[in-house]
C-alpha cells in the first residue's frame, strides 16, 4: 500500500512532487498497469530517505545550494583494488594521507562487493550486493571509510553490476532450484530456438574467452543468457521486480556513504529480440528512472555511466538539459587514441578527437585517464584513419606489435588480451609505466632510454589533465609502477593478462618518491607539480574555451585553453626526436607554467617526447 503523501516530510516531499509525473510516466512507460510495483517503489524510496544518516542529508543539501560541485579544476581521481592498495577496508582507512598527498579527492574502489572466488570477472560477477567480501572487511567497515573520506573533501566512488548477478546470488540459486519466481528475474529456455534467434543480431563481448551470449545449464537443462562470462547471468529487466529490487541495492550503497555510483555496462541491461541488445530507449528510461530516484531520494549522489564508445557517441547517456541522465561518462576512446599516438608517433587522430570533443556542451563532464583497471580495446575511428591508408586489422596487429615489444625498437612492454587468431584482433594489458619505456629501460639499465621513458609519463600525464573534466590516475602510475608478472604462476589469474595491471601497490618503491634523483621522486613531485597547477588556474575549468592548433609537424598536438582573462597554448611532443611546433600565436611573451620559462609562442622547440603549458593573463582579473 502506498503511503500517502501528506506523510512525507516538507524536504522529501518537494521533491518528490517535483518528479512524480515524469516518474510515473517513465515507470509506466516500461511495465504498464503495474501501478503496485510502482507504488511499491515510491514507499521504499521514503523508507530509504527516512533511513539515511543526518550527516548524510546535510551534504546532500549542501550540494543540491551547489549542483556543480563535482565540476571545475578542483577535482582529481584516482582508481585502485582494495586488496592491492592496502590489504583491505582499514588499511585503505590508514592510508587516507597518503591518498590525500596524491591531491585525490575522488576515489574509485573497484569492485569490493561478495563475488566467488574463481569465477568473480575481477568483482564484476556479483554473489551478494549487501555485502563485501569478508577479505576485504564489512559493510560497516566501507560505511566508516566513507565517514572519514567525507571529513576530508574525499568521495567515493563504487561499481553498480546491474547487467548480471553471479550465478552463486541467492535469486540464481533460487532459479536453480526452480523457483518461478525467480527464474523470471534471469533469462532461460527450454531450447536453443529463441537463443539462436538473438544471436543473430547480438555481437559477442568476449569472441575468444566466453563465445556466444547463453550459456547451457546441464542440471537444468536450460539455456540461460551470459552476455559476459557463462558464470554472469543476465538480468531480466522486462520484470519490474528486479529494476526495483535493484534500485534497493543502489539505494543501499549510496546510505552507506558512496557518493558516485558508476553503472557497469550501462548499454546493455534491456534486451529485445531482433535488435543487437545494447542502447535501447529502455535503457535510457531506466537510467533517467535512476538519476530521479537519486534527485528525491539522496541528491548529492552521481551516477556515472560506463558506456565504451567515442565521445560524440555516449552523449544520449547524458540526457537532455530539462530531463538528464547520467552526471559523468567515460573517455574511453580517448584513451585509447592516445596509445595510437605513442606507438604511431602521430596526433592527427588525437587532434581530430579533440576536435570533436570540444564541440560537446561544457556541461558534459567526462573522466579520462591513461589506464584502468581494464585493457585497451582499440575502438579507434577507422572510417577517419581509411584517408590515409590506415587499414584496420593491419593497423591494430601494428599497435599489438609495437606495444607488447615484438616491433622492432620498441620500447613498450604490455601483453594481449582476448587474442583472436583468427581475426588478428586483440586487446593490450599493461601499465602506463611499462607501455611508457620505463620497464624496458630499467632493466636493461639505459640512462638515457630512461629519462625519454619518464618525459614520456609525464607528458602523458599532462595531456590527460589539460583535457575537460575530471582525470583519473590509476593506482602505482603516481610512483611509475611497473607491470606484475606473478599473475602467471596463479592458477586463479594466470588465464586474464589484465591482472599484469593489476598487481600489489609496491610501498617499498613508493617510500623512494622521498629520495631525490630516483624513479618515483621524479615521476610523484612532477605529476604533483601538474594537479598543483592545474588546482590553481581557473582555465582548467570545464567553462574555458578550448581549440586544437595547427602544429605543422603530426608528432606534435597543440590544444588552446582560455577564458576572458587567461590563455594556455599546450604542446605534446610524441616524438623521441626534439622537434618544433609550427604556431604563430602572435600574442607576447608566454610563461611555461611548468618549468617558468619565458617564450613567444611562436616557432616553439619543444624536446622530446617534451611538453610546455605556456600561460599568458589576456587582461588582470577584476576585483572582487
């Protein structure tokens, strides 16, 4: 039964109001005539208001006075696996200064939620999602980490599996077991007739590791729909019992002090015959279902989507001005465009994707980053790189070759993911210090291979922070930490290269980033050199103006950022070779904020694999 709204209090009730028509509609747009699964819905959500934590409440409050505080030049990420930072929830408590030393004020935990041993897909294969795996700590343990984080200006940010459950979660035992209840939460058939029928239209995520899109039950002599891994069994939101019950586990989360919650896999939680099953309208009502429930319920909470496709691409994830969905997205082509750049020694695509990006509206905040805790898919633009000559599968085999070390004069070390034979198609695995030079150049102790490998990290680095939005280092790049091998001699891992990224934070390397002249020194002070400066200068906000320039050399990207008082030209040299940036900025004399040299941006010589962050005031600031 539902309760009234005269129930509600003032707070909760104004907003509530504010949404109530579109909700409805949006709720019955998705599964009409179920008016008792709705008003079921709006009785939990109050219920989960009422249960929120007062300090909780009070920052909500504070961010809807400031609904852009998660935009600007202030914010800096950084992901990281529980277990490989610190052991476990206390430990990443323990470490919260060092964190803070990072200038991180946004930390993304990877998934820390129950998941089986042996079948988790790294925590993506989700068992129980009230509850962490006891490695790790307790729910209580996640709610205090929170509780300090937010005494520090520090948000959290955590994985929401909403594709699939683990094929060991209480409703896929119940399944299992026969219970039509449940079975209606997953997708099963008797035969392979309705299977075949998706699969025909239903591209596969993982052709090598996991073929197909279902899986075939022996015990019950079913097949049961596994878009990801034959152990993740897809969620049947055709039922509107489990968007609610799922909404609950949301809801849970962000009561237990998460800030961000990042929606796994976003684009493919509706299935429909006949269509390739990801990006459909439903998802889009479910999405804009959540941000509401969000606005009424905890509105100083994010939603950020995963969604892997070029920039200009994700943006219906964004919604509409007067209806939004998700507050964040990822860069991900980006990211990967970048690695094209290092292993081609050309920017022109990196140029034409900025170019792109910058076309976006401002209000569009992305998070970008150099690495993840996931591989590199080369989703690059090749309808662009056709005009060159730029073949597709030769091109990647070339990125594969070049960054694994097979490529003669290569200094990249990563390895393959998902290798198809067949096709020739792969994804790479690796750390940006590795797939940077450093690992090859410390091994084989070359000075000056070296030093190009760390002008080379950092420069990196520096494109990713001029970019618009919020970047995001992983875990170990702080310090130049190298890939992890071990993974090969545990048979729990030794079948997924992703976990040579994903090795043990090494806090003997990082005790060395206090000794001057070392590795780690140079990589921590001179990445903290760069978020120092762009924490001080307003042009690195989301509101500048930002443009590409012509640089006349393809090694050598130049991006513009500006406002009505500042001015930054930023050049990136890909090259191993000193070269010089061709611009004509004919403005005066600029300062290069990082090494404070003075110069005309004009014919600039720029080192190599080098980078200049060259300011100018265009006019003094008015007085406040």
């Amino acid at each position: 039964m539902q309760i009234p709204i005269e129930a509600y209090n003032k707070e909760y009730k104004d907003r509530f109001l504010k949404y109530y028509d579109e909700f409805k509609w949006l709720y019955h747009e998705l599964y009409s005539g179920r008016t008792d699964m709705f008003e079921s819905l709006c009785d939990e959500m109050f219920r989960w208001y009422k249960e929120r934590g007062t300090e909780l409440k009070e920052m909500d409050r504070d961010r809807e006075r400031h609904p852009d505080w998660y935009k600007g030049n202030q914010m800096l990420g950084m992901m990281m696996y529980v277990d490989a930072f610190a052991g476990d929830l206390k430990g990443v408590r323990k470490k919260l200064d060092y964190i803070e030393e990072c200038n991180v004020n946004y930390l993304h935990l990877m998934p820390l939620l129950d998941s089986p041993e042996g079948r988790s897909d790294g925590g993506y294969a989700v068992a129980d999602f009230r509850k962490v795996k006891p490695e790790l700590g307790t729910m209580e343990d996640l709610e205090e980490l929170a509780g300090e984080c937010h005494k520090r200006g520090i948000s959290i940010c955590l994985d929401f599996v909403m594709n699939h459950t683990s094929e060991d979660h209480e409703w896929a035992k119940r399944a299992r077991q026969g219970d039509p209840e449940y079975k209606s939460r997953y997708y099963f058939y008797d035969n392979y007739d309705i299977p075949a029928q998706f699969e025909r239209t239903m591209p596969e995520v993982f052709p090598t590791t996991a073929p197909g899109n279902f899986s075939w039950l022996p015990d019950m002599e079913q097949f049961i729909m596994t878009t990801f891994y034959p152990y993740q069994w897809d969620l049947n939101y055709w039922n509107p019992v489990v968007l609610n019950e799922m909404i609950y586990n949301m809801l849970n989360l962000v009561n237990k002090g998460i800030d961000i919650i990042r929606i796994d896999a976003v684009p493919y939680i509706w299935k429909q015959l006949g269509t390739n099953c990801r990006n459909l309208p439903q998802v889009h009502n479910i999405v804009r279902i959540m941000r509401i429930i969000t606005e009424i319920v905890c509105p100083g909470v994010l939603l950020l989507g995963e969604v892997v496709m070029a920039p200009d691409k994700v943006v219906p994830y964004f919604g509409s001005v007067e209806k939004p969905e998700c507050h964040m997205l990822y860069n991900v082509t980006t990211m990967a465009t970048t690695w094209h750049s290092v292993a081609t020694k050309d920017a022109m695509l990196l140029k034409q994707q900025m170019n792109v990006v910058n076309t976006l509206p401002k209000d569009y905040v992305f998070l970008n980053y150099l690495r993840c805790h996931d591989d590199i898919g080369w989703g690059l633009d090749y309808l662009w790189l056709m005009q060159f000559g730029i073949g597709e599968v030769s091109h990647k085999r070339y990125l594969n070759n070049f960054l694994t070390g097979q490529y003669p004069g290569s200094f990249a070390r990563g390895e393959l993911y998902n290798s198809d034979p067949a096709s020739g198609d792969a994804r790479l695995c690796g750390t940006t210090a590795s797939l940077s030079g450093i690992e090859k150049a410390a091994y084989e102790r070359d000075d000056e291979a070296l030093k190009r490998a760390v002008s080379l990290d950092l420069m990196l680095h520096a494109y990713m922070l001029v970019q618009s939005g919020i970047p995001v280092v992983y875990s170990g790049d702080e310090i130049g930490q190298e890939n992890d091998y071990t993974y090969h001699k545990d048979p729990k891992k030794w079948d997924d290269s992703r976990y040579l990224h994903r090795g043990k934070f090494l806090w003997e390397k990082e005790a060395l980033r206090k000794q001057k002249g070392t590795l780690q020194q140079k990589i921590f002070d001179g990445l903290k050199r760069l978020e120092d400066i762009r924490k001080e200068k307003q042009l690195f906000c989301g509101d500048a103006d930002v443009w590409t320039v012509d640089t006349w050399d393809k090694s050598i990207l130049g991006i513009v950022r500006a406002n009505k008082e500042e001015k930054l030209v930023a050049l990136f040299n890909f090259s191993e070779f000193d070269k010089t940036a061709w611009i004509n900025e004919d403005d005066g004399i600029y300062t290069d904020l990082i090494t404070g040299s003075r110069m005309e941006a004009k014919g600039v010589n720029i080192p190599a694999y080098g980078v200049y962050w060259l300011y100018k005031r265009r006019k003094e600031p008015k007085e406040a």
